[in-house]
C-alpha cells in the first residue's frame, strides 16, 4: 500500500442546491402580487433567505440573487445573457434589434457602433451642450416658484442626449412628447414584467388603449428624427450619423428596422434615467439643505462666483459624491433581468437552461450589509479612505461587464454640473402638493416632486 492509497480522499464540491422558495406566496399570483405592491420592501428582504432564491411569477420560476457578489458573478458570467422579463417586456418598447436587446455578435457589433460616441475622449466635446442646457435651468426656474420637477428633469434629459448624440434641436414640443409617451410606456411594461396576463394586455380597455397610444407615438417621434436627419443632407460626426452608417457583419448597410430601433435604444434609457436622477438630486438637495449648502460651498470656492462650467466637474468632488449617493440610495434602474443560456450553477446552486435571473440594484445598494448608516444619505462614504470597505459590486447603478450602461461617464458629467450649476444658484424646498414617495417602474423615480428654487 503506497503512501498515496492512505490519504483521505479530497472532499467533493457539494453538489449544487435548488435554492430556497422566498417566503409571502399568494396563491394564483405567486410572489407577483407582492411585487407589484411594495417591490422595494420585498426585494430588500429577500437576502434574508439566501443569496440566491426563487420566487414564483404567475406560472413560471424567476432566481433572484440577492448579494453583491453573485450579482458581479452573474453580469460577468457568458451563461447568462439579456433576456427575461425585463428585456422581453422592453422588447415592445425598444425593439428586438437595438443594443439593448440584443446578444452575441450583433450585440458586439451595435457596442462597437456606438462606443465611441461615449468614450471618456469624447465628452468634453458634450461640454458647451451640458454647460448650456444646466445654466438654462437656473434661468428658466424663477425664484419662489414651483417647479415640476418630473417634466423639468425629462425634458433636460432630452435635450442634452439629443443636442449631444443626435445633433438635433429636438426642442419643448418632441421632449414634452416623449415625456408623456414614456412615462405611459414605461408603466405599462413593468405591469406586463410582473404580471404577465398575456390576452388581458389586448383587450380594448382604457388602459391599454392609453398604453397602445403613447407606444405608437414613440415610434412616430423617432421615425421623424430620422426623417428629419435624412432630408437635411447633414453627416455631422454624432452617434446618428454613425448609425445611419452602420454596417452589419457582412459590410451591408443595416436595416431601417435596425437603425429605428438603435436610435429607441439610445435615446429613451438615456432620457428616462438620466430624468430619474435629477428628479432624487433635486429632493436630497431639498430634504438636507446642509449638504446642498456644501454643493454650494465647493462650487464658490472653485469659481469665485462665475458660472460653474463643464472643465470645473473633475475638481467637484463632494458634488459628484451627492450625486453617487443619491444614486446609491435611489438607482434609477432599480432592476435587473438576465436568462440563462445553458444550466449552470450560482453561489453553488443550481439554474436550469432556460431560467430567468432577476437582481435589484436597489436592494444591494441599501444592504446593511454592505453599507454601515444604510439608509442615511452620507457622501462622504465615498471619500477615498472609506469607499474602499465598500464591497465589490455592491454600488453598481451603471451595471458590470459588457452590459454595463456605455454612458456612465457621459450621464455623471451632466448630473454633477447640472447639480453644480443648480446649487450655486438656489436651494429647494418641497412645496404643498409635491409627493417624493418612490413610484416604482422600469426606472425608479418619485411620485410627483414640485420644489421650490430659493435665493441662497
Ligand atoms: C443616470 C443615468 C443612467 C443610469 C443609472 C443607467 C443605467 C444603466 C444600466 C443599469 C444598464 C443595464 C446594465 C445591465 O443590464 O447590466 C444600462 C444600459 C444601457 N444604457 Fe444606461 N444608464 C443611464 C444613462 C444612460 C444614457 C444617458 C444613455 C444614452 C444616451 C444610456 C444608454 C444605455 C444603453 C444603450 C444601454 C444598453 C447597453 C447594452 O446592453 O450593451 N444610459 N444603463
């Protein structure tokens, strides 16, 4: 008997588990029901009974993971790809041949079309635009009176995602279109993500006529972009211009489809949560006047008094860490989706071919686990010396790996300078009537926030 036949055998792998079944079922709905009364609280509580665990949607099993590291693991990991409910539900918004939906080689393709147009290089060419649409703000607001924030908020996400990727003068008119449009859209899909009544979503009903409305109006308002662009003659060099160029994998000019559905793809994630996040900046602002006196501070100190512009946002650097945490504490994507292509395995359990993954951003970045003083709004946590404890993925509103959001230096510059540019003129009080209770969507966002611009 040789040395090597004594020694004990090294011990398994554990074979992967089926993970726990999230407890507060109603019967016929699933967990459904729950998530489309308080999906927040309930997927906040659901790390309470594993980092991976089912939850029943109607007739079909969904995996929520539910810790940071899992949810690195799953955007990194090519088992899983865009599809579920999320994706499938967006389909109808954005089209099945935009980036946002697509996957594998047409999706490398339609990211290396439209990279460069939000590679760090190029935003200080954005510059003049963002600097213009900010101050224009500040002019725009009067002093004392109330301001709709949720129009306010879209209708600069609008114009400086059109003035910046398509070069157009997509003024008042086409941002108050694709507003209402979005904002109806934009509901609609997320009843139809998590409640998935299929026939009932065709029945002639208010509703769903109302839905069927806004929808048709999207699409009438990009196909007139396009138009638009065409009949100019123009070729400036813009991410419209490089998709109207594009080629497919065979060096054929794309379809009409294609390019239809790109520039969906861009423009309304650009615009719904870029209006997202300055719609919470603007009710942290009001709700802790001492760190909007802070904004403030930084931005005199830096300008001595001229008007913030877009070379000073490197050098703002408690501005930005406002805005990182208030994107912490209210991610405008506040939900994920992937599927997975094979059977594979997470956090040691065991997915099936086929299977739905869904993750909250929201959850992960509001976990006491991951955050000490979870709920308290406290930029500082993103000094240096301190956003280093801060667990891997566990403040990722902009997603990881090849799906991340290709605009996140694009968005942080305009939400820092508009922050900036906003706070050195006014501080903001909520006015009777304003709601900032989170009103869950596609994208998070409040209720109906009215503030009122003061004189410092
Ligand atoms: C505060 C602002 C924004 C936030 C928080 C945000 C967040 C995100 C997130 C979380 C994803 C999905 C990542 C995933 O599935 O893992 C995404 C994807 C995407 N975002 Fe953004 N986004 C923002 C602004 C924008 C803007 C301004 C644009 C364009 C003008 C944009 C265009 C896109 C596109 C095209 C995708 C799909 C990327 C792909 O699948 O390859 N986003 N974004």
């Amino acid at each position: 008997m040789t040395i090597e036949s004594v020694k004990p055998a090294a011990p398994e792998a554990p074979a992967p588990s089926e993970p726990p079944l999230a407890g507060g079922r109603v019967p016929g709905l699933g967990h459904g029901w729950r998530l489309v009364r308080d999906p927040l609280a309930f997927m906040s509580r659901l790390r309470d009974h594993g980092d991976v665990v089912r939850l029943r949607l109607g007739p079909k099993t969904v995996y929520a993971v539910t810790s940071p590291a899992l949810t690195g693991a799953l955007a990194l990991d090519p088992a899983f790809e865009i599809a579920g409910p999320l994706w499938e539900s967006l389909e109808g918004l954005l089209g099945k041949e935009g980036v946002a939906t697509a996957n594998g080689p047409r999706h490398r393709r339609q990211r290396r079309t439209i990279q460069p147009a939000f590679r760090l290089d190029a935003i200080p060419g954005y510059g003049p635009v963002m600097e213009e649409e900010a101050h224009a703000l500040t002019e725009r607001w009067r002093p004392g009176e109330t301001v709709d924030c949720t129009f306010e908020s879209f209708r600069f996400a609008v114009r400086v995602a059109a003035r910046c990727l398509l070069r157009g003068d997509y003024m008042d008119e086409r941002a108050e279109r694709l507003c209402t449009a979005l904002t109806t859209v934009f509901l609609g899909m997320y009843r139809r993500m998590v409640l998935p009544l299929g026939p009932l979503y065709r029945l002639p009903l208010p509703a769903n006529l109302k839905f069927n409305r806004a929808l048709a109006d999207l699409h009438l308002l990009v196909d007139e972009i396009i138009a638009e662009r065409r009949a100019s003659g123009r070729k400036p060099d813009d991410l419209l211009t490089a998709l109207l160029e594009a080629e497919d994998g065979n060096g054929d000019p794309i379809g009409e489809q294609e390019i239809h559905d790109q520039v969906i793809a861009i423009l309304t994630p650009g615009s719904e949560t870029v209006a997202s996040a300055v719609m919470w900046l603007l009710q942290a602002l009001a709700e802790q006047p001492e760190h909007a006196e802070k904004v403030r501070d930084e931005v005199e100190s830096l300008t001595g008094g001229r008007p913030v512009g877009f070379d000073d946002v490197r050098r703002l650097g408690h501005t930005n860490n406002v805005v990182v945490e208030s994107m912490r504490l209210h991610p405008a994507v506040w939900i994920l989706t992937r599927r997975a292509v094979t059977a594979t395995t997470l956090g040691g359990h065991h997915i099936p071919a086929g299977a739905d993954i869904v993750y909250s951003p929201y959850a992960i970045q509001r976990d006491v686990r991951s955050y000490d003083r979870n709920l308290e709004f406290d930029p500082d946590r993103w000094l240096p010396e301190r956003a280093k404890d801060v667990p891997k993925y566990a403040m990722s509103p902009f997603g990881v790996g090849n799906r991340k959001c290709p605009s996140d230096h694009f968005s942080m510059a305009q939400l820092t300078l508009v922050t900036a540019a906003l706070t050195a003129k006014y501080r903001f009080e909520q006015v009777s009537g304003s709601n900032d209770t989170p009103r869950v969507g596609i994208t998070l966002r409040p209720h109906r926030l009215l503030v009122r611009p003061m004189p410092w």
